[in-house]
C-alpha cells in the first residue's frame, strides 16, 4: 500500500489538479490507500463513505486548493 501512496503522490502536477477536481478522486483514494497502509480502520471506514458519496464539498474544495498549491492532501492518518 506504501507504494500505492508513493506512485499516486508522484504522478505529475496536473494530473493530480486533474484527478482533483473531477469528483475528487485522487484525494479520495490517497486517503484510502494511506489509510489501508497505516492499518486505520476508522480512516478506512471514513475514505470509503467519502469515495462512495463523491466527497463532501467543502472537504474538496480544501483538497483542490491544497492540489493546486503543492501541499500534502489533509487526512486523519
């Protein structure tokens, strides 16, 4: 899973904006894989409410402004 978060992490600077703000997918899935990798079963349980529900929208546009500024996307783990 480790590696899971340092590929999606790594990929390229639009790509990420991209995946962003179309229904928040790459921050709702970073969230689950740092999740499942540090063995969080609340992170888990929250990520997937977030992924299956597209993501609360003020939790996007924080992870949209964080994209775009170069920062870590925010989570509980």
């Amino acid at each position: 899973m480790k590696d899971l978060v340092k590929t999606l992490e790594g990929l390229p600077w639009i790509v990420r904006v991209i995946l962003t703000c179309v229904w928040g997918i790459y921050s709702n899935l970073l969230r689950l894989f740092r999740s499942l990798a540090a063995n969080n079963v609340v992170g888990i349980v929250l990520s997937l409410v977030l992924l299956l529900c597209g993501g609360f929208f003020i939790l996007w546009i924080i992870d949209v402004i964080m994209v775009i500024l170069g920062k870590q996307i925010w989570w509980i783990c």
